[in-house]
C-alpha cells in the first residue's frame, strides 16, 4: 500500500499539470484570437500590412497590396520583401529594419517600390516590433500607405513655388537661389567666374497694348522656348580659341518680359557676348501666333562676377543696368556692364535711397517762379518748380536727381508731395492776403505720373485737402509725354472734367502734330527756352517762334515764352504777340517766403500806379 504523503504528492502533480494545460489553452485561444483578430484587421485595412521574420523574409501580406501594387500572395511569397524595392532605397529600409529589431522600435520612413506594371509607387512605412518569450524581436509588423499622389502634389507646389506659370522656366526665386549658390562658390574660388545676361524685349508693352494680353502671353510663352532652344545642353557657341559650351546656362524668367541666362563658367568676357548676340539674332526671326508674323528684337545686357560685388544680387543690378544702356541706344543689342557703369549704377542706387529719406524728412522744397503779363506786367501765375534741400550738399536742382526718381515709384510719391504742397500754400496766400487772388498755380507732372492709376485721384484729393478751385490749377505736360495717346488721353479727360487746366510744356522740341494738339484740349503752351535764347541770335528760331505763335492763335490758346533773359527779348516776343513769359528777366525761383513778398511788393506797385 503506497504512503498516504505519496497520493498527496501525485494529486499536487496532477493539479499542476492541469493548471498547465488550462493555461496552455488558454494563451492557444488568445493567441488564435489575436491572430483572428489580426487577420480581420490587416484584411479589412487599407494600407498595406506586412509579417515579415527578422531576415526580411515575408510571413503574411494583407490583400491590399493586390489592390495597391498589383501582386498576389503567392507572387510575393516567392520573393524576399527587399526584391520590390528601389535600388537607391534598399540601405535606408535596411537600416531602419535593422534599428527596429535592436530598439524595437521603428521610424517612419518614405521609399519607392516597384508596381507589378513597372510602375514606381511611393510608400510611408512604419514598423513595429514582436518579441518572443525571451523578450527578443522575433517578427516585424509593417504598415505601409500609399502617399504616392501626395508626394506628386508635394512635389509639384515645390514645382510651382520655383517655376514660372506661364512659360514653365524657373523663376525669380530660383534664379537668386542659384545666383547666389555661384556668388558663394566665387567668393571661396575667385578664379572661378560666372555671368547673368539680362533679356528684355523691346516695344513690348506696346504690343501688349495693341494685340491684347492673351497675344501677349503666347509671344513670351514662344519668346521662353526659342531662347531654351539657344541654350540646349549639348550647343556651344563658336569663339577664336575654341568652343564655348553653353550646358551650364540657366535661362529663368523675372517677370513681365524679363528674362535672364545664368553662365555658371565664364572665364573671358567675350564668351557671354558671344551668347547674348546669339540670343538677340534668333529673337530677331519673326514669330507666328496665330496666322500672324509678329516680329521682335530683345536688348541684352551683360555683367560678369567680380571682386566689386558684395551681394549675389548686385550682379542682376548690373546686368539690368547694361540693358537699360543696350535699350538707351536703340534696342535690339547687347551690352557689357564695365566698372565704370558699375560705379554709376551704386551711385544711382545711392541717389535713390537718399530721395526716399529725403521724402520721409521732408528735405524737398517748392520753389515759385512768376510768368508775367508782357503787356501789363502783371504776375498772372506761378510755377512750382521742385528743389532738394541736401543735408550735406545744399539746395539741389531737379535735373540732378529726378532721372533717378523717375526708374521707380519714387516720382509718382513726390509729384503727389508737390502738388499737395502747392496748392496748401497758394491756398494759404488765398486766406493772408488780396495779393495772390486770380493768380493760376502750374505744376510739372510727368508721363510717369500721369500713367500712373491713382494720378487724377491724387489730384483731386489734393485740391480737396487744401480748398484750392480746380480751376486755377495748370498741369504742365511734356510734348514727349503728350505723344502717347494711350497714356494721356484718359487722365487728361479726366483733368479736364475736374477743371484742372493743361499746358503743353518745351513746345517747338517734339514733333506732335497739329491734329494731337487739338485733341489734347490743352489751354496753353510753352515755347521751350532754347528757341527763347536764340530769338534775336537765329533767323530760323525766330521764324520758328512765329509759326508758334500764329498757330496758338488759330487754336485759340495762350503762349508762354519759358527762359526770358533781357528786355529785347521781351520786348521782341511782345511785338510777335507772345502775351506771357517767364524767365531770370522777370524773377528767379523763388522759396515762399521771397514770393509771397514779391506778390504784395507787384500788387502795392500796381495799386500806386492806379491811384496815378
């Protein structure tokens, strides 16, 4: 008979044993819900979930990899996991299993992978660990989606953020980034040099005007195409010494009609001349758009890198600076920017930056010039004539500052600043004193200004600030600018419906017609003083101030001889029948204070001579 202690021990044992296979049972169940579960999961999920074992060999593939990258179970059970995927892709899909299975834990990560048609197809993958019952990673769960259409999107807004709309050529911001990648490479190997060509289409705002901006449109999109058809990768471009390769060119558009050729390797000017006259030649063949030729010519200007430049963007100044030249001299041509161009345009940029201040601390002065009655002797007006009251250098004349104002907004700025000024003091005068009563105010605006949108508002904001009649102010216009009817026709009709007069300014220089003088509706005009000073010198200029004045007098409008000097002048345009005039003989320009006294000295001179 066995020992009581001996049952006890068996029926522990047993227990034991039970309470395993309970427990055994139970983690089988488990795991085969999990597993029931993971397949419900992985089989219902859009994204493509892989098994794989830790050597990359697959274990299970959910169904949307058939839907998403054309492969069965069975096609991708013959192949290691790796097989589908990019070449230049596999390291970092290596590397990044590898650091899953030592941390287990995984990273997202982009990569490529080959579609059953051939296809490329771009996957974001995240891995996750399994780990066996002694903690090691035994498996990797890989969840893969499908973002190939999101990268495509990604990649085209990057596209479009450096690309131009229109021709699809690079853009302003690429072409700087570029730019400035050589300006960099330059300042680390100085004997490396590099060049940006400036293009910029001639009279092209003209067709624009005339054939439409559609038109418009395809002449640049054509215009982009036949200068990359210049620049292709395997053209060089014949010199004395050999071949220039052109496959470093970058062609890019600015904007409008400006283009530009960035020349990564230059190492003699001529080379980029040589592709500039090459451009401007094939721009020279006309274009057909739409059944019709349309013929265009470009100015190219040219600058090279140097030590000189110390800004990236400091050589697209200087390029676009030999193209203002190339333009200045007819058009249709190319120009080298030199050091001496190079020291105008940094005193050009200087100039600017000093009027902006100068408008800001309001350094600018409104001098008054009298135009008198030949007959009466009386000041029937006055013209505000600019001056700059320079910190350092004194009272500045106009001619020496208004060429660099009128490149930019800066005209337009201080025109509004002037007018506004002119009329706030003669309507100031108007309130102080009789004096100035029935005196007309005349103020110089140019083509710029008057192309500008804003410029009749301005005006009528201005006369409705300082309570100044419409009336007595004269807008003094140049023949020059006159002679674009698109740009003064509108504004001067709209002058002419507030009141504001008009005065053709340096008549006798231009050549507007007879016909463009009457549609212009202006109520005078000025003959210019070169044609003044040489009245009594020069036959010619004297039969010439004549058929001046006989025609105002056909036309009915008042003449204003400009530059008068002496008294036989005065007298001899007064014999002519010129009525008005100004000039030194008369009075200087002269600042507020000096005028206003002028205007009571002439009005207590007058009233002296009345109670005569």
């Amino acid at each position: 008979m066995m020992p009581q202690w001996n049952w006890i021990a068996l029926a522990a044992l047993a227990i034991v044993v039970i309470c395993q296979q309970i427990r055994m049972f139970r983690i089988h169940r488990e795991s085969k819900q999990r597993e029931e579960l993971f397949k419900i999961v992985t089989e219902n999920a859009a994204d493509m979930i892989a098994l794989v074992d830790v050597k990359g060999h697959r274990l299970y593939n959910s169904p949307s990899y058939k839907r998403i990258l054309g492969y069965s179970a069975a096609e991708l059970g013959e192949t290691s996991s790796f097989e589908q995927i990019h070449p230049d892709d596999r390291f970092k899909v290596l590397e990044a299993a590898r650091e899953a299975r030592s941390t287990g834990v995984g990273k997202t990560l982009d990569y490529r992978i080959r579609h059953k048609d051939g296809t490329w197809r771009v996957l974001e993958s995240i891995a996750s660990a399994i780990r066996n019952a002694k903690g090691e990673v035994a498996k990797l769960v890989i969840v893969n989606r499908d973002i190939t259409e999101r990268k495509r999107a990604q990649e085209q807004l990057e596209h479009n953020s450096f690309h131009d709309a229109l021709t699809g050529l690079p853009n302003r911001r690429l072409f700087l980034e570029r730019l400035q990648h050589l300006f960099l490479r330059a300042q680390r190997s100085p004997d490396r040099h590099h060049a940006v060509l400036f293009v910029d289409l001639d009279g092209f705002k003209m067709f624009n005007d005339s054939m439409g901006p559609a038109l418009g449109d395809r002449v640049l999109v054509e215009i982009g195409q036949r200068m990359g058809a210049c620049l292709r990768s395997d053209d060089t471009v014949s010199r004395p010494q050999g071949e220039f390769p052109v496959k470093d060119a970058a062609l890019s558009r600015l904007g409008g009609d400006e283009f530009t050729v960035l020349l990564e390797e230059v190492s003699d000017p001529s080379n980029a001349m040589r592709v500039a006259e090459r451009i401007v030649y094939a721009m020279a063949a006309p274009l057909t758009i739409e059944g019709e030729e349309v013929r265009t010519s470009v100015s190219v200007g040219i600058a090279l890198s140097t030590s000189l430049q110390e800004h990236a963007e400091d050589l697209l100044q200087d390029a676009e600076a030999a193209m203002r030249r190339a333009k200045a001299l007819g058009g249709s041509r190319c120009e080298v920017f030199d050091e001496a161009m190079h020291a105008r345009a940094v005193n050009r940029l200087k100039l600017e930056a000093e009027l902006r201040q100068a408008l800001e601390q309001k350094q600018f002065r409104v001098y008054y010039q009298p135009i008198v009655h030949l007959g009466t002797k009386q000041i029937t007006g006055l013209e505000a004539l600019l001056r700059w009251q320079h910190p350092d250098q004194g009272l500045i004349s106009p001619h020496k500052f208004l060429n660099a104002a009128d490149d930019g907004s800066l005209l337009i700025s201080i025109g509004k600043w002037m007018v506004l000024e002119a009329c706030n003091q003669l309507s100031t005068w108007d309130r102080n004193t009789t004096a100035t009563q029935g005196i007309n105010l005349s103020v110089n605006v140019s083509g710029k200004e008057l192309a500008d949108p804003g410029f009749v508002a301005g005006v009528e904001s201005a006369l409705r600030s300082a309570g100044f009649p419409a009336s007595r102010l004269h807008l003094e216009i140049t023949e020059s600018a006159a002679a674009d009817a698109k740009l003064t026709s509108a504004a001067l009709a709209s002058l002419k419906q507030l009141g504001v007069g008009v005065i053709l300014d340096d008549f006798g220089t231009g050549n507007s017609s007879l016909n463009r003088l009457r549609q212009l509706q202006v109520e005078a005009i000025k003959i210019d003083s070169s044609m003044v000073s040489g009245l009594l010198l020069d036959r010619s200029a004297a039969e010439a101030v004549e058929l001046i004045l006989l025609v105002a007098q056909k036309l009915k409008l008042r003449v204003i001889a400009e530059g008068i000097e002496s008294a036989k002048q005065r007298d001899h345009l007064q014999q002519l029948g010129c009525e008005l005039g100004q000039g030194y003989f008369f009075s200087a320009p002269l600042e507020a204070k000096e005028a206003e006294l002028l205007l009571r000295q002439r009005m207590l001179g007058s009233q002296a001579a009345g109670a005569t």
